[in-house]
C-alpha cells in the first residue's frame, strides 16, 4: 500500500501578480487556475520550501502583534478625535472596496486587510498587505509595497511622510486619492516588505488530500 499527494492550488486573482514578481513552483511551467501536480520531486521541493512548519523553516521570532476576533467597529467608535474617526472610517470603506475582504482587528489598535506570511532575518509570521491605525498625530497607513521605492506615485499622493511600510496623514483629505487607490492595489496584489522573504503559498487557497492506491 502506497499514498500518492494529489496537491491541488487554486490561484485567486493575485496569480498573475505573483507570476510576475518570480513565485513558480518547480516542474511546473506556467500559472493555472487549477493545478494538479503528482510529481513527488516538485511536491517535496514545495512542502519543504512553503508549507514545513519544522523549525528550520520558522522565523527566529514570531510578530507580538497578531490577528484577534476584536471587533473594529468597537475600535473605531472609541477614537476620541472626531475627524481622526471620520478619516479612518473613510480609509475603512476605501479598503474595503478595493480588496474586497473583510476589516480584522490586530492586536489592540491596528486594523488589517487580507493575509500574508513573510520570513525576514530574525522575524516573520502572519501579517497583512495593508491596514490601518489612529495614532495622537496621524492617521497611519500600512502599505507593504516598499513604499521608499514608489517615489514617483508618492509624488503626486499631497502632504504625508513616509516610514518603514507606513504612511502617515494629517488628514484624509490632504492626499490625492485616485493616487492612494493605486498605492493600496498595489500593496495589496504585488506585497513586498524590504528584507523579506512573501511566501507565494499564503496568497492562494490550498487543497491537500491523500488518496491511497494500490500498486
């Protein structure tokens, strides 16, 4: 009695994205909506590479910050600043709309949408592509699009600065927004964080069954 892998990836929409950034799989020659690999050399490479939870493929550390069942609403309605809570409910709406998934709260007072795993030097973990959060002076923008390499949209975006993968705004309405739309469509379909490794496999829906037969 042997087991054979039949391990079957259904791409979302971000396939062609990640083919252009370089994420192919070995002994596979293109991008599929359905691929159904038997290869055992292709399937090993792809476990070891992707999905081994062993801990010579895990981050040295785990992010403190994680994904809860924390309501947003709740978070929202306790920023005292009035126009700081307009303009993230205005972030909010405009996230929404363009990612089409749903506002998750992580940690206590960041608000994510989508998933992501990356693997740097000594951190990595679950993380998100963009998000937001109210800070005392800013509204801040989470862009993992290396945001020190989109100089020329940054340009036309209005008044902000610019850290590690973040935005900050005074206000919502200092920004040209057709730009900001661009900047978190392409944070969240090509995400990239600087020294990081974005693991291909946590962008798509993953099938694994095992199906015995006789040889």
């Amino acid at each position: 009695m042997r087991s054979r892998l039949l391990c079957q990836l259904t791409l979302d929409g971000q396939a062609a994205a990640l083919a252009d950034r370089g994420c192919h799989f070995p002994s596979v020659s293109g991008w599929f909506r359905k691929l159904r690999c038997h290869k055992a050399e292709c399937l090993e490479e792809i476990w070891q590479t992707y999905l081994d939870p062993s801990p010579q493929n895990s981050p040295m550390t785990e992010r403190k910050t994680q994904k809860n069942d924390a309501g947003v609403d709740r978070y929202l309605a306790g920023i005292t600043d009035e126009q700081r809570r307009t303009d993230c409910l205005s972030v909010l709406n405009l996230m929404k709309e363009l990612t089409g998934d749903p506002a998750v709260m992580w940690g206590k007072a960041i608000v994510g949408f989508g998933n992501l795993h990356y693997r740097g030097k000594t951190t990595g973990g679950d993380w998100f592509p963009v998000g937001f959060s109210a800070r005392k002076q800013n509204l801040v923008l989470y862009l993992h699009c290396e945001l020190e390499k989109q100089g020329a949209l940054l340009e036309k975006l209005g008044k902000h600065k610019v850290g590690k993968s973040c935005l900050y705004l005074k206000k919502f309405e200092d920004v040209h927004l057709p730009t900001l739309k661009k900047l978190i469509k392409k944070a969240y379909t090509s995400p990239a964080i600087a020294g990081a490794k974005i693991d291909c496999l946590s962008m798509m829906n993953i099938v694994v069954t095992w199906i015995p037969w006789l040889e």
